[in-house]
C-alpha cells in the first residue's frame, strides 16, 4: 500500500508524519509519472485555487499557484477515473469540490472564526447522520481550522457531512467514489489536543491508511 501525497515538499511534513505514524509507505510528488504504483492520493493544505478555475474573478484570493493547481487537478483526474481512494485536507477539500463542478466563497464573512493566526482556531462541528464522518465522530465534535475560503455551489455527486455552526462546509463524501475531504487539519490534532477535548484526527487519517 502506498499513498502519494500531492504537494510540495516543504510544506507536507506533518502529513509525512501523521501517515508514518500508521505505518504506511508514502512519497511526496506532483509527478503524475508511475500513477500506477500509488494506491491512494492525499491532497494537502496550502493557498488558494486560482479562481478562473470555478469561472470568478480575483476576489481576495492568496498564494495562488496556477502550477500547483494543473499538477493537483491532474492527479485527482487520474485517481477518481482510476476509482482509488482520495483524501482532501482544506485546500485539498477544495480542489475536490472545485474538480467535480463546484466552486468557492473566495474569502469567508465568518473567516476570523476559521482562520489562522498565531495559532488554529477551534470551533464545533455537526455531523450528517449516517455518513463516513459520523462513524468515525458521531453527531458533534470539535475541530481545528486555519482557513478563510470555503466551499458555496457543492460539486456534482457530493455529499456535506459535517457544517460549523455558522454554515461553513468542513466535510464532502462523494455518493459512489472513496472520494473525502475536510476543512480541518486532522492530521495535525496531536499539535492541539493538550489544550483543548478536540477531535482525534488520527482515527480519520488510520481510516483513510487503512481503506483498501
């Protein structure tokens, strides 16, 4: 079992360390050479989509990377066709509700509540009864947030499994594909957990290590 993460190299530790932590291969690329030899795809954090992508004009947008976008858009495509599993964390939630038709509020009213400062922002989440996410967290928990764009017009064929109390988007199930994401940084929970009853991210990242 091996799982590429779709990032920069960089940027990915704390995923490279969440999935070690299961026990799993992985490698870092934006290389869609040898998709064959990867079982799942990982999309991680980072900055925004370039809003042309979802047909909007700039409209507070940051860190867009039109190079980042072409490699991440192409190993999803490839991935959903090949109907491996995926697993998008915030930006990477994003790149999949933009993927399959949907689109962005490019800079939330709300974000000062899901935003990063100098720390995450903590907030409760509801969860849609009998989705993935309700298994694995039940009807309410609490996540971690370091965003300010979130998910408007829902792609084609997902499901919204769990909503902050102001409405923000903070999980996406696809009907008939391993297809999830999440607004919330699971795979960084241990960073938190000291200080707050946040949710065990782990158990989302241990599903997805072990989802054959």
């Amino acid at each position: 079992m091996k799982i590429l993460i779709a990032g920069l190299t960089d940027l990915t530790k704390n995923y490279e360390k969440a999935l070690a932590s299961c026990h799993v291969s992985y490698h870092v690329s934006l290389s869609p050479a040898e998709l064959s030899s990867y079982d799942k795809l990982l999309l991680p954090g980072g900055g925004d989509i370039c809003p042309r992508r979802f047909g909007q004009t700039d409209q507070g947008s940051l860190s867009v990377n039109e190079t980042l976008d072409d490699a991440q858009f192409t190993l999803l495509h490839a991935f959903v066709q090949a109907e491996k599993p995926v697993l998008g964390i915030c930006r990477g939630m994003q790149v999949i509700n933009v993927y399959f038709g949907g689109d962005l509020i490019q800079d939330l009213p709300v974000k000062h509540t899901h935003r990063y400062t100098d720390r995450d922002q903590i907030h409760a989440v509801r969860t849609a009864p009998g989705s993935l996410m309700h298994r694995l967290y039940q009807d309410h928990c609490l996540v971690n947030s370091a965003h300010h764009q979130g998910c408007r017009k829902i792609g084609h064929n997902l499901q919204v499994t769990q909503t902050a109390p102001d409405g923000v988007v903070e999980a996406l199930e696809h009907s008939t594909r391993p297809v999830l994401g999440v607004q919330w940084h699971p795979e960084r929970t241990d960073l938190v957990s000291s200080h707050t009853k946040i949710a065990d991210g782990g158990r989302l990242i241990r599903y997805f290590a072990e989802l054959l």
